[in-house]
C-alpha cells in the first residue's frame, strides 16, 4: 500500500518497513466519520498476489496512551508530595534562624548607630540584608500558614510602592547583570495609585520571581542589550495588569504549553518550581499569569489581578 493513499476522505499517517516482508508496519487512518484508527498493516507477495492483512487495533493504542497518561500523573503526584513534606519541615526548621538572624542584624544596626566611622555603605549593606531576611521570614510564614491550613490575611498594598521596595532589595542582583530596570506607571483617570487587597509577601515573591528569571536570562544572553521593563496599568475598572518585559532570547516554543507546570525549565540547574508557584499566587487572588510574547529580544510575562479583590 503506498503511502499517501486511501479512501474517500482517508489519510494515511506513517508506514514503517521491516526486514523480510513486502509491507508491514502501523499507521493512523482517518475514517469516513473523521475519527482516527490505529491499523497494524501485514503483507507478502505470493506469485503475481500481494495480501494484506489489516488488524485494528486502535483500542489497544488508546488503552496504552492512558496507562501512558497514568504512569505519569501518579510519577507527578509522587514528587508533589515528596516536595511537600520536604517544604513542611523547612518552614518548621528556617523560622527560629531566620529570627535569630534579623536579632543580630538590628543589634548591630542599634550599636551602629552611635559610631561616626562606620560608613554609610556598611550600614546600607546592613539595611539590605535585613530587609531581605524580613523577606525570607514572610515567605516561611506564607508555608506554615498553608501547612497549617489557616486562611492567609490580606491587606491593602499600594502596587507601586511594592514594585519599588522589590527592585531595590534585587539591586545587587540587577548591578550584577548590568541591567538596566524601568518602571512604567499608566493609572488612568481614576486615581494616583494601584491598590491590591492581597496578601502582600506573596505578590512580592511573584515579581521577584519573574525579576529573577529575567536577570538570569539576560545574564545568559550575549545580547548587548540587556533591559528589564516593569509596566503597571488598568486596561478596565477594578482590574490591574503587571508586564514584566526582558531584552532576553525568546523562549522554546516546544515549552509554552507546560511553561507553568511543575518541574518545568529551560534551566540547566532549576528545578522548575518557579512559575508554578507563581500561578498558584495569582489564581489564588483571583487573577492569572501567562506568557503574552517570546521573541528574541521581547519576552513578557503578564499579571492581570483584582483591583481590591479577596483572595482565595
């Protein structure tokens, strides 16, 4: 049987020879009712007669791509629970160093404070490093509470202000790169500000997520470029959008289906626990996250979230 040939409104997919027989091989076949068989196809040349035998076997296929299907959301669930209790014990164990640390951070603040040689640039690093601890500590909290099962507080969060206190606990990182970082504020007529009721360490951990990734793609990158764009606007009432642009490659295109599943990366060393982590942040304000362009020198992911909604 060559291959491209078949009935009325037939297709023939693949045929695979093997050694020792005219034709043999499986194929997908598009039936008059437009739906897909899987044939097993078998034949040999007697004399001047070619037979063929056609077995269908498309229900052993289907049976096989769900046990396929199975196998791996049971491999999926496994590590999900796996890093679940790992995640439970670190927040358990992190919380009392983490606090013993931000202790001797402020201590040494305090004591700092009364010595006219210490220079300005130690006690910004000491400032740094504090807030970054108070960061950590937030986000061990955010574990507990979800281990817990307690329903997280939400608060009134100015947006901007938000963004701004985020680049400016990443800017070492951002120094490093040799980024440059800009904020674009579009309010619209309603008011000076962008207001989220949300709980406001996991918002932050979003953007410094997102932030992150941009960096270590521009890091990467041999781009002479090397920009990162934060956009705020409100497309409609009540409705805020966050693009997060980098001058980086483009994205593989194989990925963008999976891009916020977990263990998911187009990096060597990641684990691919960001972006789903940063999903689960945003549906649960109510709001979603998706990759709205990948093109060498323009990938962007958007936020859209409630302006002044509840979490869930």
């Amino acid at each position: 049987m060559p291959a491209g040939t078949g009935g009325v409104g037939s297709k023939l997919v693949g045929v695979w020879p093997r050694r020792g027989i005219e034709c043999c091989g499986d194929i997908r076949w598009l039936d008059l009712n437009g739906r897909w068989r899987d044939l097993t196809i078998t034949g040999t040349t007697i004399g001047r007669r070619t037979i063929l035998v056609v077995n269908d076997i498309s229900e052993r296929k289907a049976l096989q791509r769900r046990e396929h299907r199975q196998q791996e959301a049971l491999a999926h669930a496994s590590r999900l629970s796996v890093m679940g209790q790992i995640a439970s014990e670190l927040a358990h164990e992190l919380g009392q160093p983490l606090t013993a640390c931000q202790n001797y951070l402020f201590g040494i603040q305090n004591r700092i404070k009364t010595d006219a040689s210490v220079s300005a640039d130690i006690e910004d690093a000491l400032g740094q490093a504090t807030d970054l601890i108070h960061q950590a500590r937030g986000i061990v909290q955010q574990a507990r509470e979800f281990i817990a099962r307690r329903h997280p507080k939400a608060e009134d969060v100015d947006l901007g202000a938000l963004i701004d206190q985020t680049l400016s606990l990443l800017k070492h990182q951002i120094r490093s790169v040799g980024a440059r970082v800009e904020v674009s504020k579009d309010f619209g007529e309603d008011t000076n500000r962008f207001v989220l009721t949300c709980r406001k360490v996991a918002i932050q951990q979003v953007i410094v997520n997102l932030v992150m990734n941009a960096l270590e793609a521009l890091d990467a990158s041999e781009r002479a470029e090397k920009r990162i764009r934060l956009e705020m606007s409100r497309p409609q009432p009540q409705t805020v959008t966050i693009n997060v642009r980098n001058t980086g490659p483009a994205l593989p295109t194989e990925i963008h289906p999976q891009l916020f599943d977990a263990f998911v990366t187009t990096k060597p060393e990641g684990i691919g626990m960001g972006l789903m982590i940063c999903r689960t942040i945003v549906e649960s304000h109510g709001g979603s996250i998706r990759l709205a362009s990948s093109t060498d020198g323009d990938v962007c992911f958007r936020i859209t979230l409630p302006e002044g909604g509840e979490t869930i």
